[in-house]
C-alpha cells in the first residue's frame, strides 16, 4: 500500500469513528433535552447522519441566503438555521421530534461534540466533506481564474526572527521547517524603522509610506492637541487617507483580512481603516467561513480553552517563580487574548481558503496575532506563546492544502511586522513610572494626562482627553513669543560680530549647558558676562500652574509632549520653564537616552552626562547610542524629522547583557522603541526571489514584495 493510499484509508477510518462517538454520546445527552425525542441509537445515528447529508446540500444555498443575517448575529444565527433543517428532517425521520427552544440548543450541542471530537482526534477542518461541496461550488461560480501568480502575505504579528527560529528549531512549526529545509522558501532578517510597531510597519508595508508616524499614539499640537492612535476608531482611516497615493501592495484587485490598514484593496474585512463603512464589517468572504454550520461552536470551544490556558498560566507563573512577569493582567484580558488567539485567526485561516477557492484575488494580506497579544503578557518565550505559534503554523499548512487542491497557483509569503523585546516593565524595575518620574522632576502645580496601558495593536481603545486638551487650545502660545532664535538675533542687532562669535564659540564649549539643573537663561546670562556682552536675558513669563503635558508610553518608547504651547518646545525653552526636567531624565538608569531639540545645537541625545550631536554627528563622552545598533542614528534623525515629533523622546535603558528593556506599560514582552529585537522582525519568502541586500525600514518591504509581483507578472505574460 502505497503512502498517499494509506493516508486516505487511515482518514477515513478516522472519520468513520468520529461519526459514530459523535453518534454515541449525542444519543446518551438527549434525554436531557425536554423538546426532542429520539427513541432508540438507530435513530440517533439516522439523525445525524440525515442531517449531515442535508448540511452538506443545503447548507451553502442557505448560508449563502441569509449570509447578512449570520455576520449581523455574529453566527449565532448558524444554529437557528441549523436547527430549523433539523425541524424539516423531523417530518421525515420516524419517531423523531424537536421543538421549542432545542430547535436552537440542539445543533449548538451538536456543533460542540463535534468540534471538541475534531480537537481531541485531530479532524483535519479543511478537508472535511463541507469543505470538499464548497470547494467545488466555489470553482464552478468562479469559472474565469487567472492563470497569474497569486500571493498571500501572512503576517504573524510581534515574531522576531530569532525567536522563530527557535520555535523552528523545538518543533513547534513544522510547516514553516519543511519550506526551509526543501528550499521553497529563503528566511531573513529585515530591520524596523524607530517605531517598531503594527501602526508605523504595516503603513510601510501596506502603503509604502510611515513617514510622520511617530509611535503608535501621538499628539498632534496644530491639530488642537488632538490624540491620535493606530487603532483609534477612525484615526486609522484618518491615517490611511494621510499616507496612501492609490498604490499600496494591494491596489491590483487585492484583499485585506485583518489589518490596521487595507494596503488599498478593493475588497476588505475586519480592516481597522475601513471600519466606518458597512463594507468593512461585511463581505462576502464570510461565506467561506460559515460554510460550514458548526464554525461558531468551534471557536466557541478553542475560546474557551484559551481563557483556561489564560487561567493555568495565572496559576503557574507565581508557582514556579517565573520573571519576568506581570502581577495583574486584569480580567478583560481573558477575552482579549481568546479574540486575538482564536477568533481573530480562525476567521483569517477560513476567509483565506475561501479567496484560495475562488482564486479572484491577485494579493491577500492577513494579519495572525495571537502571538503578539500572548507574548505581551506572559512573555516572547514563554509555553503559551510557543503554543500560540504552533496553532498559526496549523493555519498555514491549512492554506497550504488548500492551495494544492486549488485551480490557481498562489505563492506563501510568510513575515513579522517588528519583534518584542522582554524585560520587566520600567515601574516593576524601578518602582516608578514614566508619568510618575516626570511628575517628581515637574513643579506639583503642572498637571500631567498619561496613557501607558498595554499598546495592544488591534482592538479598538477609546480614551478622551476630555476638558484636559479643550482648555489648552494654544492659549499659551504667545508667552512664549521671545524663544531663544528671537534672543540670537536681538544679540545680533547690538554687538559686533566678534563679540557674538565669542559668545556663541563658548556656548557650544560649555558642556555643562546641557547637563547642569540650573535655568538655562540664568547659564546663558553668565556666559554672557564672561565675554563681556552687556545683556540681561528675562526668562520667559510661564505660568506654572497653568502648564500641561501629556506623557505616552509605545511599549520602551516614551513621547512627553508640552499641550500649551503649539508648536516643539526646544531645549532651551523646556529647562527655562522646567529647570532639571531633561537631565533629570537623562540621569534615570532607566533612560537609556533623551531626544529633543536645541535652538543652539540642533537636535541633541542625551545620556547621564553624555551627549550626542546629531547635526555635528559628534558625541561628547560615552558612544551610548551604539547598543541601540548600527542604524540608531539614521532612525533617529528620521523620527526627528516628523511633523508630531514629541517636544521629548524617551527611550528606555537597554541591558545589552541580559538582553532586557523596561517598557514604560505594563507589559513583560514589548515593542514600539529601540534595544533588543523588537526591530528585528522576519521574512520567509519564495527561493526564486532576489534579495541582494538587507532591508531597513518597513517602506523598503513594501518595494521588496511590489519589485518581486512587478516581475512575476512580467515574466508570465513575457512566457
């Protein structure tokens, strides 16, 4: 017996006994439903067997129906349907009745046997006879297929190139394994912009364009202050507007399944910036994933296992002592992690089979984010993050069959959007937080708005700043007329140039300008004195009590931003109204490094009492900014260039020997910043693609993947 032919035999002697448990222990519970008789366990298996044979016929014309009412009702309604076939069968079925309320209940239970046996014996989904009907009716309406490539972007949310190849190498995706080792995929390395997050990488990826995209969330100041982020309802599609030019990687008749951003498809489903519109929510790619009538029960169960896998791993962290860890995770968080983990990949597996049969799309792009969401809370190497990536290699294998069984040929491409890097959070290190420290190093009387919660990439969070930001609109602005640029030309109309030369050489001399908690205009004055320049600088008139700020957190990256004035406060103009509060930052052990903007300097980093001179390219004391690696300085100067840079960037340490940062949210695995592997996220892609160099910057995917369809197309209308 050859192999092929032995794998068909063992399937089906598995299905088989799957029927027939499925049978056995329907017909031991059904006693307990008051509004169904079944008689004897012929009748049972007559039941499920009929309604099977009926599910596999009628479902796909009813689910194709009433496909608005399923996706309105979440698929709760998949089980009225069900139950109402099972009611027609009754006419038919000697001895068999249903009615009442187990015209619902019933095929909900049948739908949970089924899946908890599919689970437990290891039912290949994609292969069940359901899917075999649809497949076929799929290619029958789908007639005119491109004899074209077709690819599908598969991005694993959060995965670091190194910690793939170690669940490689523990067995864990086996899928991904077998591509490398029989050579139709090459994996590398490619390295995020400053912003290692989904916002700024799949704007690049997607659109070819992050430019002004700061963090994950940031302030806009001319913008009335107003608090954008990724994923806020509507500022996505605010972004997406900002960034697209109409030829984003899926502008040739692609689709988006489960992105921050659509990448320009004509066809999109649970899209972020694409949510304001019913076309968002629905879509006909649903079909697929309701072909078959007990999908919701089966998420329902991998849900709920999730949650208790949440509940062991609560248990088992304070147990065995594991750290880093959180102490507190909240109870949301159950769902969040079981939306992320199942629901969300589930629905992009099944959705992506459907695109697969219909072989419509030329581009699909999905996002898995399980991974991410897990290795957030319990850690990049912990056993649930581990488990959550064998899971998506299941998927990918799925969509793998899929494709071999399909009528179009379509090329896998496997990526990771940025890494995490791991560490205990900057409070549980420190015993203090950012908005915390930047409170003590403030006068009491300034009032600081903070949001350092989890920077979760995909669920919709809504937070206002309510009064806070309407009373600041710009009415401080005008205190700060006299900035320091002012003060340099008013020296200037008085002083010869000697003199300000003079002046200014030993400005740029002092170090101590830069490092000393004394009012920079009290520093500036006694310099002033020592060349003999006879002028008095008054320090600007800031009202204190007035003064707001606004403290963000990008997992290590942290965005201080300066709500009353409208525009970046320099250097200077924030250690004359907030003496101490840049170096008192610098000086943390905590800080890796400080950002801001000096009017006599340009754009300076600071460290301890280090500093690095961007626009000099120059440091003064320790090179602290080569940890962060090679390409630290380019990302900066870029970051430095955005239109929302904060008025000052924070950047935690990075413990290069344990490998460790302190992100400023309560998360153990974090990204967003510098240090670690948070920028250094993957690509799997086709053997026979060119990669001649490496790849900085998530714009410079977006020209990888683009160059490489460009010349797939080519070449097969060339052929």
């Amino acid at each position: 017996m050859d192999k092929l032919l032995k794998e068909r035999v063992v399937r089906i002697a598995k299905l088989i006994f799957f029927f027939f448990l499925e049978v056995y222990i329907f017909f031991n519970i059904a006693p307990y439903f008051g509004g169904m008789h079944i008689p004897d366990l012929r009748t049972a298996v007559i039941v499920l067997l009929t309604l099977a044979v009926a599910n596999a016929i009628l479902w796909p014309l009813v689910s194709y129906i009433s496909l608005s009412f399923i996706v309105f009702t979440l698929g709760i309604g998949t089980f009225l349907l069900d139950g109402f076939i099972l009611s027609l069968l009754s006419f038919f079925i000697p001895e068999f009745s249903i009615t009442g309320s187990s015209i619902f209940t019933v095929p909900l239970v049948i739908g949970i046997i089924n899946s908890i046996l599919s689970f437990i014996l290891n039912v290949d989904e994609t292969s069940t006879y359901y899917r075999y009907v649809l497949k076929k009716e799929m290619e029958f309406n789908n007639k005119n297929i491109s004899d074209k490539d077709g690819f599908i972007f598969l991005e694993i949310d959060g995965l670091a190139r190194n910690i793939l190849e170690q669940a490689i190498d523990r067995g864990d995706m086996p899928t991904l394994k077998r591509w490398i080792d029989e050579g139709t995929h090459k994996l590398t390395k490619w390295e995020t912009d400053l912003s290692s997050q989904t916002g700024a990488s799949q704007a690049g990826i997607l659109h070819g364009n992050n430019k002004n995209i700061p963090a994950f969330r940031w302030v806009e100041k001319e913008n009335n202050n107003k608090l954008v982020s990724s994923n806020g309802f509507g500022d996505a599609t605010m972004i997406e507007e900002r960034i697209s030019n109409h030829n984003g990687l899926l502008s040739n008749n692609g689709a988006s399944r489960s992105n921050l951003f659509s990448g320009d498809a004509s066809d999109y489903l649970l899209t972020f910036s694409k949510l304001g519109s019913i076309k968002g929510f629905y879509s006909k790619s649903w079909y697929y994933v309701y072909s078959n009538p007990y999908f919701i029960a089966r998420v329902l169960i991998l849900f709920l296992w999730d949650m208790f896998m949440e509940l062991c791993s609560r248990i088992y962290h304070p147990i065995r002592n594991i750290k880093p860890r959180l102490s507190f995770r909240g109870f949301l968080y159950f769902f969040g992690r079981a939306g992320a983990n199942v629901v969300m990949r589930e629905a992009s597996t099944f959705t992506l089979i459907g695109d697969i049969f219909a072989g419509q799309r030329d581009t699909v792009y999905t996002t898995y984010m399980g991974y991410d969401e897990i290795a957030h809370h319990s850690g990049i190497r912990d056993y649930d993050a581990f488990y959550a990536l064998r899971q998506i290699d299941k998927q990918f294998s799925y969509l793998e069959k899929a494709i071999q069984s399909s009528k179009r040929k379509y090329n896998l491409i496997v990526l990771s959007d940025h890494g995490q890097s791991e560490g205990p959070t900057f409070k549980q290190k420190f015993g203090i937080s950012l908005k915390e420290l930047v409170d003590e190093l403030l006068p009491e009387s300034v009032t600081i708005h903070s949001i350092l919660h989890s920077n979760d990439d995909h669920f919709i969070e809504h937070f206002s700043l309510k009064d806070y930001a309407s009373k600041n609109r710009r009415k401080l602005t005008h205190k700060l007329d006299n900035t320091f640029d002012d003060t340099l030309d008013h020296i200037r109309d008085f002083s010869d140039n000697e003199v300000y030369q003079k002046y200014i050489t030993e400005i740029k001399r002092k170090k101590e300008l830069l490092t000393d908690g004394e009012p920079v205009i009290d520093r500036l004055n006694d310099i002033a004195e020592e060349v003999g320049l006879d002028i008095h600088l008054p320090h600007d008139e800031v009202s204190i009590e007035e003064a707001q700020t606004i403290v963000l957190a990008s997992g290590n990256l942290g965005l201080i931003y300066f709500t009353d004035w409208s525009t970046r406060l320099t250097y200077e103009q924030i250690e004359d109204a907030f003496p101490g509060l840049i170096s008192g930052l610098a000086k943390h052990p905590g800080i890796g490094f400080v950002m801001v903007h000096s009017a006599i300097y340009g754009t300076i980093c600071l460290c301890n009492d280090d500093v690095y001179y961007m626009d000099d390219d120059k440091y003064v004391g320790d090179h602290f900014l080569d940890k962060y690696g090679e390409n630290i300085v380019s990302h900066l100067k870029r970051t430095d260039s955005f239109e929302h840079v904060p008025d000052i960037l924070v950047n935690s340490e990075y413990d290069s020997y344990n490998d460790q940062v302190y992100a400023f949210e309560e998360l153990i695995g974090s990204h967003g910043g510098a240090g670690s592997t948070q920028q250094e996220p993957f690509i799997l892609y086709p053997s026979n693609w060119e990669l001649n160099e490496p790849i900085i910057g998530a714009e410079n995917v977006y020209k990888f993947f683009k160059k490489e369809i460009k010349n797939s197309w080519e070449n097969k209308v060339e052929n």
